[in-house]
C-alpha cells in the first residue's frame, strides 16, 4: 500500500508577509511585495505577477536570474564540496585570486563573504599599516555621503549621521569631508592619516561620482603620507561601470593599493574579497585575520564563470548603459523636478527635487522594480544582460508616472 505525497502549498504574497511579520526582527522597511522566482530580467511573485527587475538585488543579481551557465555550475560543484574551511586549500581559490589581480593591477586577494566583512578587513589592514610606522598613524579619512556597512567598523567610515547615531561612540580617529572638495581633503590628511577610503561612485549617497580632479589628489596626498588608498567597489565596481573597476574610468588610470568588491561577485552566491598590493597586504600578518566561511570552493567556482560571462558583456554595459542614460536625460528635460540624470555604465541616478518613495510604489504597481536612495535620487542597478528593449520599457513607465507628478 503506498501512501499519498501530499502537494506542496504554496503560500500567498499575504501568508508570507503575515510570517514574517510575527517571527522575523523587524529591521527592514520592506516593500509590500513578496518574490518567490526569476528569470532573466524579470522576477514574480506568489500570484504570477512579473516585475521588470531595475535593482536586481541591489546590484547582486548582474546576470539576472537563473542564468543557464551559473545555474549549471552551482548545481556541478554542489555535487561535490560546497564548503572546506581554510584550514585546507581548494582548487578555486588561486585560480580566482590571480584573475582577480590581472583585472585590478592589484596582487593579492582576502576572501570574505560579504562586502561590509571586506570592509572590516580593511580597516585592520590600514590601521596595521600604520601601526607599524608610528603607534599614533591610524585615522581614516571618509567621504561625507558614503556608505560602507552596517558593522560597527564599516559604520564607523560610512559618512551618513542617519546611519551612526545610536551606536555611538563607534571607531575613534575617523574624519569625513565632502566628496569633490579637494582643499578639504588637504586639511584632513597628515602624519596620523593611516587609510582613506573612496567610493569612486557614491551608491546609497546618491549615484554620485568624484571627480578625477579629486581622485587624483587623493592618490597624490595617500602617497605623500604613507597612507593606504582604499577604493569601495562593492556596489560601484565589478563590471558594473562599464569597466572592471570604477578606478579604471579614470585616464589615467588611479590605481588604489586596496579594493573592496562583492555584489556581483558570486551571482548572487554571498563573497566579498579584499584585493590588495602588496604593500597593504603585508600589513597582515599570519593569525591576525581570518574568517570561516570566506572563499569556498562553491563561491570561488561560481565566480570564476560570473568573471567570464561578465568579460563578454563588458561591452554591453557600457552600450545598454549609454542609451539609458540618454534616454533619462530625454526625459529628463520634459520635467521640472529631475535635477539630473548622474552615473556611468547600469550604475544610474536620477536626481529629483521631491521625495522619490512614492514614484518607487508607483512604478511596482506598474510592473517595475527600482528603488529610492539618499531621499531623492531614484536608482537604477540593471542586470548586465539588459538590452535596449528593457530600458525603453523602464522609461515608458517613468514617463508614465512623471506625468502624474504635481
């Protein structure tokens, strides 16, 4: 006698919400909207509604999703080890790192999991190295509008008041001054600055670049004081840009000694790496810095293909992310209240003179998924298989609801 395989129930976009309402820590302002697949651009919810994905997991999602060559590499490599820890080697790791240091120009890599753990790395990497010029060499200097984690050190460098204070005092000896204002960043440097670190990018301050002007005098001043030049790229690199690095749109080229990625890294496989020269990298030393889960042969495999498939779209990044570009500055210029249209490559900013939250519910119920940073600048994180079809689509909808704007 055989017993009868109940079927699977699937719960409601309401069951879920209710759930986690009741059990889950209630930390996030969460969109009213629950999402159960995907595919390619597109995601849907329990009800089989589709939405046209414009954040794409807040830049994570860079293929879309289910991506026939990732999907097949995940389920290859689960077959066989997932995790190993870093008493032992994997095979993917080196591979991985020196692929790493041939995109960058850097040389040596840290694995982590997630960009704000790459970021706590950092923070010992900078203040090792001062260390051991001088036991009083260890500020940090930030950018105003920055955002870098959610750890108390991350949140120690992120340059939004919003963020930090009710968990304050966080990491003494961190100064902030204002992206693009070179003689401010004159006055923080001196002989107690151990690191600064860059957004070449604002995200959460905005999809505001610095410009190259400022960029280079921060490389100048890092070296006249033996200071690491740390770029955050977690959310503004990796492909993203349109180049590997947001650093490399600079002619010419202002390489930092220490990078952050993550986001698109593992398609959506958490890891966050540092990647260093060597000098920042010998600042650590055995013991000093480690981590359990970083660098796991499922991660490192998955990101080697995220890495070829990214290389082949290089080029449509930055074509796809021109026209978008263009396209929002069109529209743009029919309506009053967009300020400006910022960013380069799928990393773009709208800039509004209103509240933006309304316009993000707007276009969900509309179909299309975007999302409202630093108040007023709407967000565009596209996967980086989105065509020119896509975006007429977007600004459809934009159009759409501008219209409706009093």
């Amino acid at each position: 006698m055989t017993t009868a395989i109940p079927p699977v129930v699937k719960p409601s976009s309401q069951a879920i919400v209710d759930l986690d309402r009741e059990y889950v820590l209630q930390n996030y302002g969460r969109y009213p909207l629950a999402l159960v697949r995907g595919k390619g651009c597109c995601v849907y919810d329990p009800e089989g509604r589709r939405y046209l994905d414009f954040i794409a997991g807040i830049g994570v999602n860079a293929f879309g999703h289910a991506h026939p060559r990732i999907l097949k590499v995940i389920r290859e490599q689960a077959g066989l080890m997932i995790h190993c820890s870093n008493l032992y080697y994997n095979q993917y790791q080196g591979p991985l790192a020196k692929r790493l240091a041939e995109i960058s120009g850097l040389q040596r890599t840290f694995f982590a999991n997630t960009g704000t753990e790459a970021m706590e790395g950092v923070l010992k990497m900078a203040r090792a190295h001062g260390h051991s010029i001088h036991p009083d060499k260890y500020e940090i200097i930030s950018l105003e509008n920055s955002f870098h984690g959610r750890t108390l050190g991350a949140l120690s460098i992120t340059g939004q008041p919003k963020y930090r204070s009710d968990f304050e005092p966080l990491l003494p000896g961190v100064k902030f001054v204002p992206a693009n204002d070179i003689p401010a960043l004159e006055a923080a440097f001196s002989e107690r600055t151990a690191g600064m670190v860059v957004e070449m990018i604002q995200g959460e301050g905005g999809v505001l670049p610095l410009t190259p002007e400022f960029a280079a005098k921060a490389r100048e001043l890092a070296d006249r004081y033996n200071a690491l030049l740390i770029a955050d790229e977690i959310q503004c690199g990796v492909g993203r840009p349109g180049t590997w690095f947001a650093y490399q749109r600079s002619h010419p080229v202002i390489l930092p000694d220490v990078v952050t990625a993550a986001k698109p890294l593992g398609a959506g496989i958490p890891l966050g790496v540092i990647i260093a020269n060597e000098k920042s990298a010998a600042a650590i030393q055995p013991g000093q810095h480690g981590t359990t889960f970083g660098g796991g042969p499922l991660a490192c495999r998955v990101a080697l293909e995220a890495l070829d498939i990214m290389e082949e779209l290089l080029p449509s990044i930055e074509r796809v992310g021109g026209y978008f570009h263009v396209t929002l500055n069109e529209l743009a210029r029919k309506h009053s209240f967009v300020k400006e249209v910022r960013g380069f490559g799928l990393m773009l900013g709208v800039e509004l003179t209103l509240p933006g939250k309304q316009i993000v519910l707007d276009a969900m119920a509309e179909g299309l998924l975007i999302n409202c940073t630093h108040d007023t600048v709407l967000r565009f994180l596209p996967p980086y298989i989105v065509t020119e079809k896509e975006v007429d689509q977007v600004v459809k909808v934009l159009g759409k609801l501008f219209a409706k704007v009093k």
